[in-house]
C-alpha cells in the first residue's frame, strides 16, 4: 500500500497457499491503515512534523479514494 514491495506482499501470500478470503483481507488493510492514522495524529499533535503531515495526509487521501461499500 504505502510504500510497500509488492513482491514481497505476492511471496506472503503465497505462503498462505492463495486460499485467503479477499474481501476480509480488503477489511484487514483498511482497519491497519486505520489505525496507523490514528497514531500518526497522535504522534503529530505532540511531536509535529512535514513527515508525519505528509503520512496523514497520504493516508486520508487513500482513505478518501476507496469506493464505500
């Protein structure tokens, strides 16, 4: 997602043998980004910085992307 090997992300799955719900894996991504965001604005609001700015930032556009089930 952000940032990530693709590769990587392919070999992990593959390790589950391809028999993994994708729906539920969707669900699972977003609840990670979820909370990542909520601790980027944590860490930001006692720490601000154009780093974590710009990961909020990122994150909230993504959010914002995703089709609404």
């Amino acid at each position: 997602m952000f940032g990530t090997d693709r590769d990587q992300a392919e070999l992990a799955l593959d390790g589950y043998g391809r028999s993994f719900n994708n729906e539920a894996l969707d669900w699972c991504i977003e609840a990670r980004t979820f909370v990542a965001l909520v601790w980027s604005i944590i860490l930001h609001r006692q720490h601000p910085s154009p780093e974590l700015q710009a990961r909020i930032a990122g994150r909230l556009q993504w959010f914002r992307s995703r089709e609404r089930r």
